[in-house]
C-alpha cells in the first residue's frame, strides 16, 4: 500500500478489551493524552457498541485537560461518565 493510499481516519476494528483498556487507563491517570486523542479521533468499525462508547468519549473533551507530562487529566464529572461506560462494556 502507498502511503499516499493510508487514512488515519478511517474507521477501524477495536476489541472491546482495547476500548477498556483505554477507558481503565484514562481513569489511572496513565493514558498518553495522544494515545487517547487517537482513540477519539479514529471511528471504530464493526462494533455499533464500541463505537457509541468512543462518540460518547468525544464528548468529554471540554472535560479534559493534558498534564505537564502529556498524561490526560478528566475532571471528576468525565471520570464518572468514563466508569459507566467500562461497566457497559464488562457487562
């Protein structure tokens, strides 16, 4: 494939241990605010579910900040919102 020919924006399958692990990972203060700019940005194809979770996600951005260290911050609002969507998902 020539590079010319890769979208970074298109959609893509994530399993849903990926879309927690992103979730968990937020919540421990241990995400890479560019790791989760990633996962907001990419739509996720195949899974109705995952995706409602990630757009729900894209929402919590004027509810997030980036640390000094490029770890992204969520304010305790956005990390209630962020654990209810995990649960969602290990239901």
């Amino acid at each position: 494939m020539a590079l010319s020919d890769w979208n970074p924006f298109k959609p893509f399958v994530r399993s849903r241990e990926e879309v927690a692990w992103f979730l968990e990972s937020a919540l421990n203060g241990t995400l890479n605010s560019r790791d989760w700019d990633t996962f907001l940005r990419i739509p996720i194809k195949g899974a109705p579910d995952m995706e409602a979770i990630r757009a729900e996600c894209e929402r919590l951005e004027p509810l997030e900040t980036t640390g000094k260290d490029g770890i992204l911050c969520h304010t305790a609002e956005a990390q209630e919102v962020i654990r209810r969507l995990l649960e969602r998902i290990k239901k």
